[in-house]
C-alpha cells in the first residue's frame, strides 16, 4: 500500500531513518533525489541511516561495509547480503513508498 | 444522488440553438458513453459543462447533487466535474508535479496520495519532472490526464474523444487506466464516435446524441449496432431527416 514517508522539504541532504509498518527504512536525500533501502545493516546491527554517503552508496557507521543506495547491494566486506530497497515516489513535495505491512521483529 | 444529472440542457452558441433539451443521469459506480455523428453536439455538451466561455446555457446541470452551470470554471472543477481533453494543452513553464502541488494546496494531502499511487499504477513518474503536456505523444498524454483524474478524485470525469489520435496499443491502455479509475464515488462519461475503445471498457449504457437531444439510450448492444449499421438505421428507425448531414452544417459544427 501508498505510505506517505515524509515531506521532501523536511528531509536534509544525507540520511533519515523512518518507519513504516513495521518496515525500518532509511531515506536518503541527494539533491532532490530519494532513495530508499532497509536501515538496518545486513551484517550486524547498525542503522545505515547514519553512515557516511559517497556518490550512490553508503558505508555502514559500525564495520565500514558499503551499500548500494539503487540495488541495496553490499560491495565491501563483512556484508554479504543485500538489504532491501523501497520503491519511492515523490509527488506534489511528498515522499511515498509502496509497502506492505510487516510482522515487528521482536 | 448521481454522479451526474443533467435535465433540459439547451445550449445556444451565437445565435444557433445547437442543445435543444438534454437530460441525461450518470449514477455513481457506473461508466456511460455518449456517441453521436459529427456536429451532433457531443463537444458543446462537453464545453457548456465545464464552462467554456460563449455558450449560453438554461436547464440544470448537477454534479454529486449540486448545480454548476452559474458557476465559473475552477468552481466547477471543485464542486467534482473532471474533464478529459480530446487534446490535451501544453502548459510551457509549469511541471506536472508543481501542478499536483498545486491540487493538493486546495484538495488537501489526499491529492498527493492519491497521485503517487497513480503514478506507480501509470507506470508515470518519468512525466513529473516534465512540463505538463509538452512533448509528451498521444498517449502519454491521455496516462498524464489519467494521473491528474486519479489526484483530483472528481464525482464525475466526462472524458471527450479520449481515443482520437491513438494507435490500438494507447487506446488500450487508456482504457485500462479508465478502468482502473472506476469505483463506487466516481462515475464516467465516455464521449466518442468510434466504437473501438468501447472494447476494452465495461459499459453500462449508450446515449446516442443527435441534431441536439438524447434520441436512443440502450445497453452496449447499441453501440454494436451502431458500429455495423452506422448513424443511418436510427435515422430511419426514429424517422429523423438527417439535417445535420448537410454540408453547411457539419462545417458550423467544427
């Protein structure tokens, strides 16, 4: 379903972390383009949120692996496995992503 | 209450008298056409709906139960009537997603909602960035307004000649956009003379328009016969002169 993420005004340059039934996700602002991927990492807990953007990719804050902000792809170690990446709309200055509703992970 | 009723339309343009006692209901949930041959005048109910300035009206027209016909333009649009251009304008200078900002500003945050939806469904968020209208094909253009329609969520879309200059694959899809588009808040009036977008829709009723009046209302079927047998078998069937095929009046109809 159509979930309204946030205003595109209200988002800085960089990462945001949101949530989304049940869906951790972190938006990233570049320019005023928005990409959208699982904010947590694939290798151990850390919030890609708050990692260092560089072109279309960012490093994890806690072991350094990068992510492809399109294909959520990691192209460095200890990451092995993709995170997942959300499919954004951005209409009349609002951030949408089509989700469905996920079980909380205890 | 219907989506749209309209009860003794006459319209006058100059001094011809080319509407002379419409009445026609649209329901909520249901999809009509309105055909008629050239010069019938299909686009001036169109036009005298949604207010296009030199036609002089009297009769009613409601529109989710209130009356627009003294009302201007934007207000009509507001009060829930949609209207789907034979071709669409070009608006150099404005894109169409400073245009649904714009929607939303007076239609609230469910203009957005709603648009992002139809811009997955539209297979359009390439059109967004883009200017409205300009440079856009055919049937880009017919998806765009598709995109605009689902924003606004109106009481009624009457969508004029949706299918002209459209190859079968546009004609197609904007059927299947019109489709995806129906529900139980929204009715459609489908004005054409072609028959052939009419495969791809689910019609509930035929309204056939001629020389001013509503002469024949029918299922799909009457389409069918007139697909086969043309404006013609009418004609003789309701012992109407065929006035309007007359040179000097298609041409006053253009």
């Amino acid at each position: 379903m159509n979930v309204r993420l946030a205003a595109l005004a209200d988002l800085p340059q960089g990462g945001t972390k949101v949530e989304a039934l049940g869906h951790r996700i972190a938006l990233f602002r570049i320019e005023d383009d928005v990409y959208a991927i699982g904010d947590r990492c694939s290798h151990a807990e850390a919030s890609l949120s708050e990692g260092e953007v560089f072109d279309l990719e960012v490093e994890c804050p806690r072991h350094g692996s990068s992510f492809d902000l399109q294909t959520g792809e990691p192209h460095t170690f200890p990451a092995t496995q993709p995170v997942p990446v959300y499919e954004i709309t951005v209409v009349g200055g609002i951030v949408f992503a089509d989700l469905e509703p996920i079980e909380e992970e205890s | 209450m219907n989506a749209l009723s309209v009860a003794g339309l006459r319209v006058t343009f100059g001094t011809r008298e080319i509407l002379k006692g419409v009445d026609l209901d649209v329901p909520f949930g249901e999809l009509h056409v309105l055909m008629g041959p050239n010069g019938s005048g299909k686009s001036t109910f169109c036009h005298a709906l949604m207010g296009r300035p030199g036609y002089e009206t009297t009769g009613s027209a409601l529109v989710g139960g209130a009356d627009v016909l003294s009302l201007p333009v934007h207000e009509r649009a507001r009060a829930g009537l949609f209207e789907g251009f034979q071709y669409p304008v070009e608006v150099p200078g404005v894109t169409l997603d400073e245009l649904i900002s714009e929607m939303a500003l007076v239609g609230g945050p469910g203009v957005a909602e709603r648009a992002a939806e139809a811009v997955r469904s539209l297979d359009a968020a390439e059109f967004l960035p883009r200017m409205v209208n300009v440079g856009l094909s055919g049937g880009e253009k017919k998806r765009s307004e598709m995109l605009q329609l689902a924003a606004l969520a109106p009481h009624v879309a009457i969508l004029d000649e949706i299918d002209s200059g459209l190859d079968v694959d546009a004609v197609r899809e904007v059927a299947e956009a019109v489709e995806a588009m129906r529900g139980p808040e929204l009715g459609v009036l489908v004005i054409t003379h072609y028959t052939r977008i009419l495969r791809y829709l689910t019609v509930d009723k035929v309204h056939v328009l001629m020389q001013g009046a509503i002469v024949a209302t029918g299922g799909r079927e009457l389409a069918d016969r007139l697909d086969a047998g043309g404006y013609d078998v009418l004609r003789r069937e309701l012992g109407i002169t065929a006035e309007g095929a007359s040179g000097g009046d298609f041409l006053a109809g253009l």
